[in-house]
C-alpha cells in the first residue's frame, strides 16, 4: 500500500457526505457520468433507511491523500448471499478512484483484508450493493451516459482491478433498441412477432394485463410470487427480504409508467412478470443531484422530454419457461413503449449465460433493431 494514501473509515456524517460527494467531483467534467440525488444516496448508504443492513455487515472507506478525498470503496458481507449459495464470498462496490494506481491498490487491498478478517474466502464486485442493485463495471460498449440504475466507470476502473488479481467471474449484457422508426404506432412491429405472440398466449393458456396501481399493495404481492420463483436458480441471485421488495416498490413507483409493466397470468395465478421504468437518468443530469430549492422544477420540466425506458425486471416462473411466455412479455413491453412515445428502449441486464433470454432478445428484437451495445464485468479474486 502506498505510504501517502490513508483509508479510514467512514465513521462519522460529515465522512459520509464525502463518501458521496466525491464522484461529484470526479467526474465533474466528465459529459457522461449521472449525478445521483443526494438524498437518496445518504437513504441508500444508511442502515435505518436500507433494509439490505439487516442481513449484511456493510464498512464504507475513504482514500485519502494529503487531506484530500481521492477514492472510495465498500467492504460488505451478505450473510443471506452466502446462506442461498453456500459460499464465503465477501463483496465490494461503490468502487471510485482518481486515475492512480496506488489510490486503487489501497482501496482494494481494504476491501480484501476486511472481508478475509470476516471469514470470507473470495471477494467479489463491484456489487453496490448486490445484484438486486447496481451490478458490474462497464467493460465496453457504446459511448453515452448510463440508463437509470446502471453503473457508469472510466475504462482505467477495468486495468486496475485486474492488475490488483481480480478476474472475470461473469459479465453481463445491455441491449438497445430503436423505436424512432415506428412513429409512435406499433402496427409497424412485424407481423409474424404478432401472430408468434397470439398463438404463445393461446397455448400457453395466459392473458396479459397492466399493473392496477389504484390496487398496489395487491398487485406487490403478486408481483412477489414471480420474482422470487423467476430468478431463483440465477447465478448470484438472492431473493429480497419482503422489506426490500417494499422499498424497491416504493422507489419505483415514484418513477414509475404502468403502462411499461406487464403481468401474465394463468387463471388467479401470476406466472411471469416485466417492469420498465422510464429513463429518469435524463432527468437526473440536469439537477447537480437536489431537488430543492429549485430542482423539482427542473425534474418537472425535463421528465416531460423523457425518450427512453429500461426493461429491468423480467421473468416467467419455471414452468411456464419454453411455452413462448418471455416473447410475449418482450413483445407487449416494446408494443406498449412505442405507443407510449419512447424512441430508445435498453434491455438490461442480462447474465452472459442466460441462453434462453439472449437468444430471445436477438429473435424478438432482431426485426426493429435491438443489439446488444453494453458489456459489464464482475470480478472475483481468492483471498
């Protein structure tokens, strides 16, 4: 460890609003990079206010140089990861550093030692916090700024993780597609897609809907029932608490478009699930992270201009796999987004052996143009 570069601890209040702030400053000039709000950071960062505290010993730490803020990184244990997987993996995330070796190593060698002294016996990321957050480095891929709740990195993030000993343990994939050329009207969508769609409702016995959302809570719990069955055998998934599925939903709704949500049904029982939320990212780039005392106005104005949507979440329930059902989610969700006015729809992300949903997204989504454009890495080492 470089002797000029101090990591302490984030202790104190005044520590974690530099914990926060300094990505503020290291891309100040960077015309990609997303500023986050800074209220929600200081509720994400803070254990009365994130339910994933309750399961996980999170440390926080600052890289310092002659008074300085020069980097940041997470140390944390997810006692529930390790419970589902049987694994002693320790994580890092929230991974930030000014273009110097030296700041990378200590932050890493950090993050290493610690979760080696909690027993752990890899260390995995960055994960800030886990794959039910922001997941992966950005490896490669078209220039532009991130979509909503996607990571964002200079390339130099990559050389030096790996030059640490941390290697590809799995990357995962973001496709775009453009839906400028529809015009607002989905009747343009070929019309084999159509008829596949029909004849995979009609055999597979479902009917397609939108959330109620005068019926939240209700269709929350239905939701429940499909993710936590529909991702279970995911590398690396790890079903959420109901606390933080509450909390996701009540994040989501305040950014949410239901008509970008869609819920498949066979008879009562909910059997695959998609939700795409709006690129609030568009809106976020012109508030300097604050809503007040006049950034609502802003967010007002600009989240009227917003163009583009992610598809975030989505999964059938394992036996209804095979029947066409995730063709038909992917279908009604562009279908859905193109009547709605959204020219730019990012499908993501997608782990890199997930066969099935690859090979959909390039089937279904080949005839209006979707191609995968992001590739992001997680990385492992032993410790």
């Amino acid at each position: 460890m470089s002797p000029n570069v101090e990591i302490r601890p984030v202790v104190s209040a005044k520590d974690l609003e530099q914990f926060i702030r300094f990505p503020f400053r290291l891309y100040r000039d960077d015309p990609y990079w997303v500023p986050p709000l800074l209220s929600e950071r200081r509720a994400f960062l803070s254990p009365q206010h994130n339910p994933f505290f309750a399961h996980a010993d999170v440390a926080l730490w600052l890289a310092c140089r002659n008074g300085q803020v020069v980097g940041t990184i997470s140390s944390h244990v997810d006692h529930l990861h390790n419970q589902v997987h049987a694994e002693k993996t320790g994580m890092f995330g929230f991974f930030e550093t000014v273009d110097d070796y030296q700041v990378a190593e200590a932050l890493l060698t950090t993050a290493r030692d610690w979760v080696r002294s909690k027993g752990m016996s890899a260390l995995r990321g960055p994960l800030s916090f886990s794959q039910n957050h922001e997941v992966g480095m950005l490896l490669e891929g078209e220039p532009g700024p991130p979509m909503v709740m996607m990571p964002y990195n200079p390339p130099y993030y990559n050389e030096f993780v790996e030059r640490f000993g941390l290697t590809k343990v799995m990357d995962v994939y973001a496709y775009v597609a453009d839906l400028s050329q529809f015009h607002g009207d989905p009747s343009g969508l070929p019309e084999k897609l159509v008829r596949v769609t029909k004849l995979a409702k009609e055999r597979a016995g479902i009917v397609t809907r939108r959330p109620r959302m005068k019926e939240f809570d209700a269709e929350l719990q239905r939701a429940k029932e499909v993710y936590n069955q529909a991702w279970v055998r995911n590398w690396g998934f790890v079903p959420m608490t109901d606390a933080e599925v509450d909390k996701m939903a009540h994040d989501l709704k305040q950014i949410l478009d239901p008509r970008l949500c869609v819920l498949v049904e066979a008879g009562d029982r909910p059997v695959g699930l998609s939700v795409c939320v709006p690129d609030v990212n568009q809106v976020l780039k012109h508030l300097n992270g604050r809503l007040f005392p006049s950034g609502w106005l802003k967010a007002l104005w600009y989240a009227r201009k917003i163009t583009g949507a992610r598809l975030m979440i989505m999964g059938v329930v394992e036996d209804f796999r095979g029947h066409g059902v995730e063709a038909v989610l992917m279908y009604e969700t562009v279908r859905s987004a193109i009547e709605s006015g959204y020219t730019t729809i990012e499908f993501s992300w997608i782990l890199e052996t997930n066969e099935m949903m690859n090979r959909i997204i390039i089937k279904v989504g080949g005839p209006y143009g979707a191609r995968r454009y992001r590739t992001y890495r997680i990385y492992q080492m032993p410790v």
